[in-house]
C-alpha cells in the first residue's frame, strides 16, 4: 500500500474516534481531537475534524463511507451537538468559552473567572464556520439559535476590538489556539492584534453574513460590512511593504500628551499611527493568503519568504521560521504545545490551501508530498499519528492517535 493510501485507510478508519455521546454539561453529542483530549470540547479542533467529516461526507460514496462505519447521520448529529454545547453555553454578554468539559481542569472553570471578574479569550472564530457549513451541506440553516450565534461575534465587537485600526486582539495569552505564538505569547494583557485571529473573524463574519442571509435577516448586511472593514484594516495596518508580508500588530500605543510640571510634551505632534508591527515570521504570516485577502502584486515578496529552508523543512512547514530567536523543536511535556518550529498538518494544509487560492500550483504540490512523507513515514514507524512533528527528520511529538488536524490530510491527498 503506498503512503497516500495509507493515510486515507488510516484517516478513515479512524473518524468515527472523534465522536463523543453527551455526558453531564454537554447536553448534545460532540467532537473530540483524539488520543491525549479524549473528554474536552475544543473550538477550532473541532472544526476542523467536522470540516474533514463533511468533505469525507461529499467526497466519497456511501460503500466507501460504510466499509469505515461512518453515517451520515451520526456525523451530522456530531457536528450540530458541537455547534450547539458551545451556544448553549453562551453568557449573557455572548462569551462562549473556548473549551468546554463536564470534568476535569475546566470544568466550571470559566465560570469561576467570571465570578472574579477576569475576562478570559472567548471561544476562537471558528463557529460560524462551521455552522455555515454544515448548513450548506444539509441546505438547512434553521437547526441552531441564530440569535446566540451572532451574539458571540457580537462580544468580539464589543470587548475585543480596537477602535482606531479596525483590528481585534486577545486579552492574554491563554487559549489562542496557536499556544505559544510570539506574537502573543507573554506579552501584556490587550495589546496583540494577532494576525491568526484577524483573518478567522474575517472569516467568520462573512459565514455568518451569509447565513443569515439564507434566513433572509437583514442584519446579514452588518456583518458584511464588518468583514469588509475589518479586510480593508487587515491591508493597510497588518502588510508591511519593505518586508513584503503580513505581521501581527502591538496596539498598546500610548497616543495622549505627558504633561509634566506644567509642560505638555508630545502635544504638537502626537503619535498617529494605530499600531506597529510586530516582525516575527510565523506560519500566521501566510493566512491573509488562506483567507483571499491578498492583492495580487503582494503575492511575489510573500512568496520569497518560503524560498530555501527557512520555513520549508525536509518534512513539512514549520510553525516559525527557524532564523528567528524563539525558534525550538523543544518537545513540551504540557501546556503550552510547542508552535516554535515543529510541523503542524494544520499549518501546512492552511499554506498549501493558501497558494492553492491563488494557483501557485507548484508550491503547494510541494508542500502536499512532504505531508504524505511525513504522516505515510509516522504510519508505518508508529501506528499512528502524532500531535506535531519535527519538521527536519519527521520524528513525531506528542500524543499518539491525536487526529484533529492531521484529518486535513484527506484534502491534500485527494486534491491533484
């Protein structure tokens, strides 16, 4: 068997492991990310193995599909439980958590913080995507709380955007998804406005825009209107022209005049820009890509950037480019999971999906047999998948059996 149709027979027969029945909080059936979180509601995990289930779902015939024991029905029933545990648990400002889970470490632990009046990272903007598409798949747009599902984008509006960019940041560093993105990670409380998280609300407000267009609600034209803002900000703050790509940005400017003993410094020329970049290459660099956000004679300097080995490895992409000073293959034991270089299939199926968009065909093609070496070599010396990889001789890290992201290989494999 070779290694692409090792992966699929892997992948496939492996599915149905991410489907958890409903326990205690979690009213509704649910996804999980595999082996090693096998209890935990997690956000953008789970929208990326219901977006893999519904391509498998369009993709491949029912015999296919029957042979691995996977319905479409129990699927769907999985997918639409997700969306809803995370809606149902909605407060009454929107704030949806970004995990959820009826024991264990974050078990009411969100509650507790609130009861503290911290304010934590809402859930990542993934939902609307995959209630979008789910939606599309059962051309029913009816089955979830519409009200709950714009309020949560509404809370990202309200708590987590910066008036004078357009663009939206974390409060901390805990729970962005990308664990320990330097370009978030350990710095101060509201001041990154991460390119990660910019180009999924972008995302996420045109999928809610076209739902609630299909339910013809005129608010549909708000949350166009947002995503168009926010795309415009994401050009003009987030690209830096000498250096040809997108960065993440520090929005924790001091703009006001010092007066000192009576003398007002600053006042006659106050610093007028929104934000400054933070230069640090992660794989992040590339989404505006992903997300179509990229006039076209930008395309050229991006792409220099992915030239050499700087961000390409033996064995795939890494998370960080291995010229920067943060850049480890360190295997942590805990939390935070290491994006400091090892290869994530998520980030390279994100690139790949990206040059893709705008037909840099060769590239892509490239960056796709590298991941089947990679997971097709972890197969036949492990088992199994892993959560991440080292980009420069494929050893794996980390919990054996994990799928979540690695099921985006189904696209990369079928897509020549």
């Amino acid at each position: 068997m070779n290694k692409r149709e090792l992966i699929r027979e892997y992948l496939l027969g492996h599915l149905k492991d991410t489907f958890h029945g409903p326990v205690g909080s979690l009213a509704e059936p649910f996804l999980v990310p595999g082996a090693g979180y096998s209890d935990e509601l997690w956000g953008w995990d789970a929208y990326w193995v219901g977006h893999e289930l519904l391509y498998a779902l369009s993709f491949y015939d029912d015999d296919r599909l029957r042979t691995v024991g996977l319905s479409a029905e129990e699927a769907i029933a999985h997918i639409q439980g997700t969306v809803k545990n995370f809606l149902n648990a909605e407060d009454l400002q929107g704030f949806i958590p970004p995990v959820l889970s009826n024991q264990g470490f974050f078990a009411g632990f969100f509650d507790k913080l609130a009861a503290k009046g911290m304010r934590m990272n809402q859930h990542l903007p993934f939902l609307a995507q995959l209630t979008k598409e789910c939606s599309l798949f059962l051309d029913d747009y009816r089955w979830f709380d519409i009200g709950r599902l714009a309020a949560y984008l509404d809370y990202y509006e309200a708590y987590q955007h910066h008036e004078m960019t357009g663009l939206y940041y974390w409060h901390n560093d805990l729970l962005i998804g990308i664990d320990n993105n330097p370009t978030v990670f350990g710095r101060s409380f509201d001041s990154s406005a991460d390119l990660f998280l910019n180009c999924f609300l972008y995302r996420e407000l045109l999928s809610l825009s076209d739902i609630l267009e299909k339910l013809s609600d005129n608010r549909s034209s708000i949350y166009k209107q947002r995503a168009n803002r926010l795309k415009e900000a994401i050009n003009h703050f987030m690209y830096d022209e000498h250096e040809g790509l997108y960065f993440s940005q520090d929005i924790l400017l001091d703009h006001g005049p010092k007066e000192v003993e009576g003398i007002a410094f600053h006042s006659a020329m106050p610093a007028s820009w929104g934000c400054l970049p933070i230069k640090i290459r992660f794989f992040g660099c590339f989404l505006p890509l992903y997300c179509d956000l990229v006039p076209s004679n930008r395309l050229k300097g991006m792409l220099k950037h992915l030239e050499g080995d700087d961000f390409l490895g033996q064995y795939g992409l890494r998370t960080l480019a291995k010229t920067e000073r943060m850049y480890t293959l360190f295997d942590s034991p805990g939390n935070p999971s290491n994006w400091l270089g090892p290869s994530w299939t998520v980030a390279t199926y994100l690139v790949y999906q990206g040059l893709r968009n705008y037909h840099i065909d060769d590239l892509a093609s490239h960056l796709r047999d590298k991941t089947i070496e990679l997971l097709g070599d972890c197969l036949e010396k492990f088992g199994a998948l892993y959560e991440s990889y080292d980009p420069d001789d494929g050893h794996p890290f980390r919990h054996p059996g994990f799928l979540s992201f690695n099921t985006l290989a189904l696209e990369m494999i079928d897509d020549e």
